[in-house]
C-alpha cells in the first residue's frame, strides 16, 4: 500500500511527540563494543614485569615498545622499523605530521608555510577531519570524485602533474570513510607511481579501518608501502592506524607506518613534544591482541555486534524506500558508516527534519570540503553506537523524513 | 693532606679503569622511585565503573575528567575550570602552545609566523627543553640572570616593557631547573604587574616541581594566576604540571593551569589534534592521590628516597673541594638539580673529563640558549637516577675531575 503524504505526516508527527535523542551522528563503538576490551585493564598490574627492553615506566624510548610495533608492522605487513607509535589517536599524528610539514618542511624541503599556496587533493565524499585539518592549517582543497575503486584517479594524476602547489591526498583506502568504498590494486598503484610536480608530494594513507571487517571476507587493500617503494617513491606515504575502534576510544595507541627515512624524520622532529607515548597501555594492549590472529578474533567480536546493526540499516532502509526513487546506498563490507545519496536538493532538509524529531545524524554537507555539498546529496550515518532498538527507530524517521522532504520537494510522485 | 697532582691523576686513572657507567644526565627517577606507583596498576581493572560523569572508555570529554581536575585544581589553588588535562606530559602542552601561538595566534592577536621577530626572555642557567622549543620555532632567547628569588626583575621589566617583539619568558618557579631557586612573592607581584609592549605576552610558568620537596619545609610560591587577575593581566600565564616524576614518566598525566579564556582557547585549538587523552589513565592517577593530602604522602616516599642522595652529593662535593675556590653550590631545597658554578672556562673540561671516566653529566652549557654559556662555568647535575652506591664513586670522580682541570689551568694554587 503506498504511503499517503497524510500517512507520512501523521507518522512524523508520531516521532516528534516521543521526544526522542538518537545519536547516529558519529563513528563510537557502543557500550557492548567497549565491553571487550575491559579484560586488558587486568592485564598490566603492581607484579608485571615492566622492566623490558628499556623500563616502561620512564622517559626512555620513543617511537614504541618492541612488542607492539612487531604486532602493527605485521598487521600492516612492514617492519617494526617502519613503525611509529606516538600518542593515543591517529588524528594526534595526522594532525602533528601536516604542522610539522607547514612549520618545518619534510626533509630538505621548502616548509609550506613559506608557500604561497598548499592544496590537498580531498576524495569526496569523505572524511571531515581530514578536511577539518587542511582548513586549520590553510590548505587549499580539491575535490576529486570517490569512485568504487578509489578516487577518480584520472583526474588524481592530473591534478598533481600539473600543479606543484599540490603536496598531498587523503585517503581511507579500506571500507572508506564514508561510501565504503575499497581501493583497487590498480588505484594503489597508479597512487605509488604517478608522476608528481611536487617532489614532497605525500599521500596520507589513512587506514583506520584496516581490520574492521562487517563481513566473512576480509578484505585488503595492496600495500602501498611496498608499493611507493617499489615505484621509486618510497618516502611518498604515511600510513595511519589506531586501536580506538579496537579497545578503546579514549585510552588507545595510535601509530604511522612509513618509510625508515619518513619515520626518522617524525620522530627526530617529535622528539621534544613527546618524549615517549604511554608505554604501560602500548603493553597492555600488546598483551591483549598479541599477533594479528588475536586481532582478527578480537575484530570477530565487534563483527558479531555491529554487523547486525548494518543489516538493519539496509533492510528498513528498502522498506521505507523500495519503489521510490529518493535514495541509494550500499551495505558496506567494513567500517562503521553507511553513505546515502539522495536526490539533489535534499540533504540538509533531511537531516534537520531528523534532528527536530530527535534523531542525530552527521550534519549535511560534513563528507565535503568546508562543509559544502554542492549538490546537497550525501548523507552519513553512524550505526553503531546507538542500542539496535534506538537504531530501529532512528532508521524509520530516517526513512519517514527522506520520503516528506522527497514529496516537499519533487511532488507525489517521487514516493 | 693536601692532594697533589700525581695523587690526583693516580685517582682519576683508577676510576678509568673501572670502566663506568653512570648517568647523572637527565631528572629520571630511580627505580625505588617508580616502584612507589605500581599499586596503580591494580587500582583499574575490569569490574571498574568506568561509565561516570562520560564514558572514560569513549571520545567524549576533551579537558580531562573532572576528579583529577579537582586534585590538580586544589593542589594549585585554582578553580576546575581553570585546568587543562592533554597529554601525557607537561612538555607536550608547552610545545602546542608555543605551536599555536606560532601559527595561530593567540585569541585576537597576530600569529607569532607573520612577524619578523618573536622574542622570549629565558632565565639562565634553565631548562634546556624550554629553550630548544623556542630554537625549534625560530624564537630569539634572550638571556637574563637568575638570582636566589627569581630572574632579575630589574632586566625583565626592562625589556618587556622597551620591546614589543618580546612576546614570553619561561619560569621554574619553585626548585628552579637547575639552581633550585625560590621565586619570591615580590618577584611574583612584579611579573604578573609589569607593563609589557606585546600585549600577548606569556608567562611559560612550569611548576614541575610544585610537589616536589627535599626538605621538611614545603615551599610554596604566591599563585601567579590570581596575581596576574588581580593586576588586570588575566591571560598573562600558562601554568605547567605533570606527574612524569610523581608516578611514571613515561605513563602520566600533564596539565596547564590558566583563565577561563586561555583554557577555552587551549581547548578549542586542541579539539581537533586530540580529542581526549586517555581517561582511564587519568582515572588510575585519581584513585592513588585522591586529593592533596594524598599527594604529599606520596611525595614524602619519594623525599626518602632521593634525599639521601642530594646530601650525598653536598657531603662529598664538601669532602672533594672544600679548601679549594674552584666550585660553589646549594644544596637545593626541592626539585631534581644540583647547579654547580665552577670557576670560568672549566665546564666543558670538567664534563669531558666525568665522560672519559664513564660518568655522564648534563652536556656543559646546555642550562644555556643555544648550549652557550658564555663564561663556561655552569655543570647541572642529577642525582636521582644511579643507586647510591653509583652516585658516591661518581661523586667521587667528578671531585677529581674539577680538582685535576682547575690544576691544569689555573695551577697549584688552587687546589
């Protein structure tokens, strides 16, 4: 039976009177997720022997224990060399490496901040802060279209052929940040080898969700480590990874994977901001996840309790959507969000019709540079964190809102 | 008996031989020290309620939990609010401020990058990280004496109030870094009320040493926040504290002490860089020092263990050099340092000579900008690290050491 545009209202209204506050607007794990992690709290304790290749406790080392950056090198498959754990978050040294680049320069290079002009190539949609970044520091951002397979990379190769004020990318090659999208070997490829005009050109290869997996197969992107290197590029990437969606958000290990060459400089240049990481909770999380079959099983767990949640997205989102033609999205194979291209013109109606009736999604225009959707399309939501009734409910608002924003807008015959 | 040279290069021949080991390079605590904080360990485990005022396992809650701001608030005398908990140490808060003042700006003002000069005053001798931060961001240093009291005032007032490109000046208010100096409540009143060009000039205050006594008598220096308050100065001082030598170095908490203005600005300017740090962590240091009282039990360990060790180092410095007039120093009455004025031209020799013999002492001239200490007569010593029995040979050695380099340069006579 279709919906009539007084069905719809009536449901709306329905949701609006419950005074609902449903927060699908970020990528945190839920309570049950951070539960998993609670047994690594027990596992450093007053008997551990801390005492190892320098005293955990102290100021000595800095890039890292030992232990833990065998277990990053071969989850990333580098080596341990080609690790640097610094503070508790990725964004920490995404953030740290890009004023490093501005204040200082990469090695024998011209510091950006003496440049008239910094751009950043910025796949879209994508991540905001990443982009949030390149606006802290005045980087100027290019747009390039999100594919399947990775950025447009035809448009990629001309961009940084012809314009040495463009010294970086970002990217979410695995289960992208948003559209889920997987980075092809040739992508990677084509990345390692194009021809830059700028010699300090860096790829910021963030691969946050490199062992999040929603599905029985596990996907990989190639290594473009390897890939860099093999090319004749080897100091062009700066790979990013981080436990916050593995243990815990708030209290993880954040690390880069580079080229012996770029991870001296970083650290070199960290030296004095951060003398050592917090080297008790690099052990303990060590100890919890020990070699890259740990990981996996660790991940399997997450899987059993967001995976649903995807599927419950995708099945009322045909539900409420089937025989429309508003909207289209992916069930994604990995990481935590769900991207959802609606006609034109819709995206902030959507979103501000969810937010009055009590539901919390990615604010419209948040996956594009400074916040500007020029077609008004995308929107992203968060899955995970909410219980998986919230969700529910949550997801038929959703649905109820695209369909009276699709009638508002295009008439009767869009539903 | 008098000794002569030969007796002396027999010594120092002997201690050669021995080939040592022994760093009294760095403030580290010794291992007796670290064993103090292990019970911290088992204070967090998996039964914890970690779900409290946030979820101390998630992202939210950016400033740091609100217990631990409490303590350090209290132990500060200054409100909640007034505190910002980021990262592990205190140096990393120095380092992004001075960062973001560089490349940001201050709240309204020009950032430091866009003019031609940036100056910062830097008591001497002091803090070498304090004055590699301004080499690593291009700040002029310029030097001024450090009394008993404090820096001279007479000098600061002087060329803060002449040069508006004069825009910090870094303190070690109690147990100065390395002299052990006491600011006193006239030098506090001064700074917070002197009339400065730059009107985003700061005062870098590191009270590294706040809780950190050597003596039954717990100095305290006047609150520089409520001084600059009530001079009208309110966003003139970022205050600097960590537990790097309260619990563990490389696993603590550092925090900055400011207005309610350059707190929101700190937090703002930080969101991004890092989200939270790590509150389970924080947590873990709550539940040991509870509050004040608690603190200074726990200090008192620490004063027992380290004492000894600074009266060891008076005894024998006495037993090595009294008679002669090549060294003057105090025993410090808090803090990490004994600060030895030799006579000129001797440091670098004196250092070279410990090096050769296999003890390691802090680089000579490093108390100074640019490692420039221009009468070559300044050696910072650290007792705290080698055990005991370590620390009296290298005590030993260092005797000799200054004793043999006064005879080569200036002769019999001074010995």
């Amino acid at each position: 039976m279709r919906e009539t545009k007084e069905i719809l209202e009536e449901r709306y209204q329905k949701f609006v009177e419950a005074s609902l506050c449903i927060n699908m607007e970020r990528g945190w794990p839920c309570r049950e997720q951070l539960e998993l992690s609670m047994p690594m709290l027990d596992l450093v304790g007053s008997r551990t022997e801390l005492e190892r290749e320098v005293d955990y406790r102290g100021y000595a080392g800095t890039a890292g224990i030992e232990p833990l950056k065998k277990l990053f090198a071969d989850i990333l498959e580098v080596c341990p060399e080609e690790i640097y754990i610094g503070s508790t978050m990725s964004t920490t040294l995404m953030y740290d490496i890009v004023n490093k680049a501005v204040l200082f320069g990469f090695d024998g290079h011209e510091p950006w901040k003496n440049l008239n002009t910094v751009k950043f190539i910025c796949p879209v949609p994508g991540y905001e802060k990443h982009f949030k970044i390149c606006e802290t520091f005045g980087i100027e951002m290019l747009p390039v279209r999100m594919m399947d397979d990775g950025p447009d990379m035809d448009m990629v190769e001309r961009l940084v052929a012809e314009d040495a004020s463009v010294k970086g990318i970002w990217c979410v090659p695995l289960y992208s940040n948003p559209t889920g999208a997987i980075y092809s070997d040739e992508t990677v490829t084509r990345l390692a080898r194009m021809r830059t005009a700028a010699d300090d050109f860096r790829i910021f290869w963030d691969n946050a969700y490199c062992v999040h997996h929603l599905t029985e197969e596990k996907y990989q992107v190639k290594n473009i480590i390897r890939e860099c290197e093999k090319a004749g590029n080897p100091n062009r990437v700066f790979e990013f990874a981080s436990t916050s969606k593995i243990t815990f958000p708030g209290g993880g290990v954040g690390l880069c994977a580079s080229s012996k060459e770029n991870i001296a400089w970083l650290t070199k240049n960290s030296l004095l901001q951060l003398k050592s990481g917090d080297k008790i909770n690099q052990l303990r999380h060590f100890m919890l996840l020990k070699d890259p079959e740990g990981v996996d099983a660790h991940m399997n767990k997450h899987r059993e309790i967001i995976s649903p949640k995807f599927d419950m997205v995708d099945r009322i989102l045909h539900e409420e959507l089937d025989g429309c033609n508003l909207a289209e999205w992916d069930r994604p194979k990995g990481g935590y969000f769900f991207n959802i291209k609606l006609k034109n013109g819709m995206a902030h109606a959507v979103w501000q019709a969810c937010k009055d009736a009590g539901v919390a999604i990615t604010p419209a225009g948040s996956t594009f540079p400074y916040g500007n959707d020029p077609d008004d399309a995308y929107l992203r939501i968060a899955p995970t964190y909410p219980p998986i009734h919230e969700l529910e409910t949550a997801m038929h608002i959703l649905g109820v809102c695209i369909k009276l924003t699709g009638l508002r807008i295009f008439g009767e015959e869009c539903i």
